[in-house]
C-alpha cells in the first residue's frame, strides 16, 4: 500500500482536507509523494461525518431520551394495575 503525508495526499487528490479525518502513524515513514520522511497517512478514520453530525443530533437524542422517560414515568400506574389485576 502506498504511505503518503498529508500534504502530499491532498496535493495529489486535489483535496484541502484536516488530519482528524485521518488516522496518522506516530513514527516517521518515508512519504512516497514527497521522499521525506513525514508521519503517514495509514486509514480513514471510521464514522468521521457522524461524529459531526453529533453536535446536531445531540438535541434530538435528548428530547427523544426525556419524552421516553415522561411516558414510562406516566404508563407505570397503569403497568402495576394491570399486574395486579392479572394476578388476581
């Protein structure tokens, strides 16, 4: 597989993209873009759009999660009605 620095990926795909797109290595490897040895590009890094999305989904998620909790808190006299009524 080819290693390319960030840079030199951009350069080559015509892209202005940041390093937390990207897992990067640590170590230096040579570039094969460049010939310098630079950290490397290893992988894409998974669910990156998700995690943005994250700021935006956040409010929902809540609102979903207390309007859950409100109709379970209000379906519970029923709940322990009906199980007390069956066991008759």
């Amino acid at each position: 597989m080819a290693e390319f620095c960030l840079e030199c990926w951009n350069r080559i795909n015509e892209t202005d993209d940041d390093a937390k797109k990207y897992v990067i290595s640590k170590d230096l490897w040579l570039c094969e873009g460049c010939a310098e040895f630079k950290p490397v590009i290893i992988a894409e890094r998974k669910y990156y759009y998700l995690r943005k999305l994250r700021v935006v989904l956040f409010p929902v998620h809540l609102f979903c999660l207390i309007v859950y909790l409100l109709w379970r808190i209000l379906l519970l006299p029923y709940l322990l009605w009906d199980c007390h009524r069956n066991k008759q």
